[in-house]
C-alpha cells in the first residue's frame, strides 16, 4: 500500500485548516466523572497564527491552553500539565471531551453561546481505529519526514507509538465523533480526521504558532 507524499498532503489539507469558530467568549458545562461532580464557567478562544489559544474560567480558576489546533470540526487542546481535551463543533457552540494523562477517565464538555447542548456519553474507542498505519508528514518549515504509527486501546483511551524522522513518541489518544486527538507527551499536539485508507490532519509544537500535516494510511 503507498504512502502519499508529505506535500501532497499539505496541499489537500490547506483549505480545511481555518476554523469556522469565530474568536470570542464561550459559556461552559461540564461534568468530571473523575471528581463526580458538574461544573460551570467560560472560555475564551482566540487565534494565535495558525494554531489556538484557549482559555477557561471555572470556578475561582483560570487556565491557558499550553496547545491548541483546530482541522475540519475539531478543536484539539492541552491544558495544565495533564489534560487532553477534544471538541466537535455544532452550529454556534462545541461537543467536547476530555482526559487527564494521569488517570485516563472519560470527562465531558460543552461550549455555548445561548443554551448549552446535551453532553456527551461516553463511549468506548472503536476498533477499526487500532492497528498499524504508515505515515507521511510535513514540518512546518516544508521539510517532510515517513514512519509508522501503531494505535492501542488503553481502557478508556488509546495508546499511540510513533517512529517518525529516527524519533519515537508515545502519545495519549482520544476519539469523538470520529475524531482523533493524540498528546505526544510533552512535545506536540496533533488532531486527525477520518479518511477512506486512514487518518489526515495536523500537528504542532508546543510553543509553535505553526502547524505541520500529516497522514496515516493502514499498513499491508
């Protein structure tokens, strides 16, 4: 099976990049599975280059997003050491959920702007996402890198190991209505949608303002 060439990639990918949620404050819901308890408060999402800022209030807390990208209708965030979050957008507000590096439950989140939407249920990581895929990449500087990635449940989320450019990364995943979201653990953040022979999206740094592409076709 062909891998398809890095800069191919960016270009089926450069229209879908933007994201279609306007800057601005969101009101938000959300429940921790983990702590048993409701929550409530805002977020403030703002472009930063290519990449997103966000930034919740909940409660006495204020947190800023270490990274956040956006392709086709997800949002994907790190956020306070240890928290990966993955929103779908619906209309005006967002689905979302969430996990901690640390204990890997399942946790929901919705953004609003007028009445909040139905949170999410939780649902185990499907099948047809495990297994082992070849992968093409693009840096952010347009040099381009293969390898392979292999995708494992994890109770409730997924493992991922990468061997890209001589490197290995292990990452968290988590998926939501189709969506893929992975934190290579402290080094970058990546969000993929669904293809016919895989998985196509972006990554970034943390501290980047520039995104890479990257696709996933399943091995032989």
């Amino acid at each position: 099976m062909r891998v398809v060439f890095a800069a191919t990639i960016a270009a089926l990918l450069g229209s879908t990049i933007a994201l279609a949620t306007p800057d601005g404050l969101y009101l938000l819901a959300g429940n921790d599975s983990h702590k048993k308890q409701d929550y409530s408060g805002d977020m403030y999402i703002q472009h930063k280059g290519d990449v997103l800022q966000l930034s919740w209030h909940v409660g006495n807390g204020n947190d800023v997003s270490t990274g956040a990208i956006g392709y086709g209708d997800a949002i994907v965030a790190f956020c306070c050491g240890a928290d990966l979050y993955l929103y779908i957008q619906k209309g005006d507000d967002a689905i979302g959920v969430w996990t901690n590096q640390n204990d890997k439950d399942f946790r929901t989140e919705v953004l609003y702007r007028k009445s909040p939407p139905a949170l999410a249920k939780e649902t185990p990581p499907p099948e047809d996402i495990l297994g082992h895929y070849l992968i093409s990449g693009s840096n952010p500087d347009a040099t381009t890198y293969t390898g392979e990635v292999i995708v494992e449940r994890d109770g409730k989320v997924l493992k991922v190991t990468k061997v890209a450019a001589g490197k290995h990364a292990v990452g968290l995943g988590l998926v939501f209505m189709n969506y893929l979201a992975v934190d290579y653990y402290g080094d970058s953040l990546a969000v993929y949608g669904p293809e016919q022979q895989g998985r196509i999206g972006v990554w970034t740094k943390w501290g980047s303002d520039k995104v890479g592409t990257e696709r996933w076709v399943r091995a032989p």
